[in-house]
C-alpha cells in the first residue's frame, strides 16, 4: 500500500513486520517477560539495573527527605509513558507512510502526598495524567488524527495507567534469616 | 516513641516530618504536580527530560524495531515501581525505628504484544506485575510485617498501577500549522 523505505522516520519496520509474522505463525511469541533490579543506595535513593544498560538512578527531592541527586519514581513513570508513546506515534506512522519531522511530548500528573506520608488512607499515586503531544508532519488532519487514535489503541504504558493491573508484592523470604 | 537519628538509614526524617507538619497546617501543601518532556531522538529512542538532571534515554531491542541503546519503556516503568518502592520501606523503616542494612527488589510483569502490534484489539499494557522484596534488618517478623504492610498502603507508583487512572493524551495543536 505505502512505498515508504525502512528509513521512514529511522523506523526499522521490517524488524517490526518479521516480529508480526512470527506471531502470525506462533501466537506465544507475542508473550514477553521484562524486569528490573533495584538497588538501595542509603537513604531514599536508589539504582534500576535494566539488562546490561547503565542504571536508572532514583532519588527524592530535599524537600520530600531525599538528596535530590535524580528525578524521583513518579516522575520516572511519566517519563516512561511518554518515551513509550513517541515508539507509538513513530512506528504507526511508519506503518501508515507518515513521516514526522519532529515529535516531542510533555507529561504531567497530580499526585496527593496525604496517603504517601501517612496522613491518611487512600489512593497515594497519581489522580490524573495529562499529555500533550506536539508532533510536526506534512501529513494531513484526517491521517494524524488515524494515528493518534491507534498509538492511544495500543500502548503498552498508557493502558497499564489507564487500567487496574495485579500487582503481587512479597517478601522473598524471613528478613531475620539472612535472606541476601 | 523511638530513639533512632536522623541518620537511620540515611534517610533525613526531619524533613519529612517537616513536610507532614506543613501539611497539617495547611493539606493544599500536599497537592504536588510532576513532570517530564520527552523528546524522539528518531525511529524509537527518545529521551525523558526531567527537571535538570540527565535524560533517560529510551529505545527499544532490535527484535522490536529498535536498536537497543537504552532500556524500553515497559522495563521503565518497572525500574520505577521498584525505586518507589525503595523509597518506602526506607522512609516506613525510619519512622518504625527499624535498621534496614540491605535492600534489593526484584520487579517483573508480562506484556502480550498483539495489541501493541496491531494484531488484535484490548489490553496493550502489563497483564500482572511481581515484585520480590529482598530485605536485610534486625527487626522480628512482626515489624517486618508491618513495614511491608505499611509499604503497600502507601506507595504512589503502586498505587498508579493498581488502580485506574485517567490519561488524557491530545494533540497539542494541528500539526499542519507547523506547531513547535
């Protein structure tokens, strides 16, 4: 349908397409396991070793306890969502034989410190998230807005904000025994 | 009630408890607003500008599209579930009086891809997370048991995940006018 290169906006599609069709012969290689190790480092900050990549530093602002030597986790998370969204808005305009010339993506959200501190029960995370995507094409109204509908359809950090997910926290084993 | 210093575990409990003392006296002080801006740096890394520290930079393996210069935005997304997490044991510890001398946390979740790939409709994000808390301290289980508890209560980043959140993701103006 579209006569875009693999070049378009520097997306690898043909990497993304041999991933479909791999999928389209054997749907349990759709399933993917990620993680992340995290260090305490004294204090409130810390260090997320992720693969064989530099760690991702942690730390909370003076006024909240911490060092203030790193963004803090719920900045991370935001920070998360919006890198996550550029690979939405990159891969399904390449798809579409959209070129962007530039894409850049604000995120904010409000978080009440009430239940984090202790001050109360209740929800301690975000309330709300707001972004706002400035995003630069020569493509039209009716295209941009079919692309903006589909990365809002299919991204893997939006929907797991958006909706409740599991989340199963333990204790690996008895503190008192040792346990490294 | 307890004897510990400022210095248990290296965590400044003034200041948190300057926090709290503020909030006490007037509760909009805990009305907090976060931000990141995130820019594409072509195909599918980016960078998450937050305030001014260094940038985290994001891309995705090459399997996906990408060429693997930097941890993705699912594994983000753990890395900050696991600092946030870290910053709560140390700051419920502190309050508890309980030494912690190590503190490592292993976070993992599962992600079905077919969604993100546009292969079919539904959830693209995590379906469960787990997170396996390594800790090392003094304190009976009893305490123990009550830091984690009090942990989970009161995690923001925990919080985000188990609970819907509202994101509102816009297109900040059409892009055709050549918006910045």
């Amino acid at each position: 349908m579209t006569t875009e290169t693999a070049r378009l906006n520097d997306v690898n599609i043909e990497a993304v397409g041999a991933l479909v069709g791999a999928i389209q012969q054997d749907s349990k290689k759709a399933d993917t396991v990620w993680k992340a190790e995290v260090s305490w480092k004294g204090g409130f900050a810390s260090e997320a070793q992720i693969r064989e990549f530099a760690p991702i530093p942690s730390d909370e602002p003076s006024g909240l306890g911490g060092t203030d030597t790193a963004p803090n986790p719920v900045e991370q998370l935001l920070g998360a969502l919006g890198n996550c969204l550029v690979v939405g808005y990159a891969a399904n305009a390449t798809v579409a034989g959209i070129e962007l010339t530039d894409l850049r993506i604000e995120v904010e959200g409000d978080v009440d410190l009430t239940t984090f501190l202790g001050l109360g029960a209740g929800h301690a995370g975000y309330d709300s998230i707001r972004v706002k995507v400035h995003l630069k094409s020569d493509a039209g109204p009716a295209a941009i807005d079919e692309l903006h509908s589909a990365v809002i359809a299919s991204s893997p950090v939006g929907h797991t904000l958006l909706r409740p997910i599991p989340v199963d926290i333990e204790l690996a084993a008895h503190p008192l025994a040792g346990e490294q």
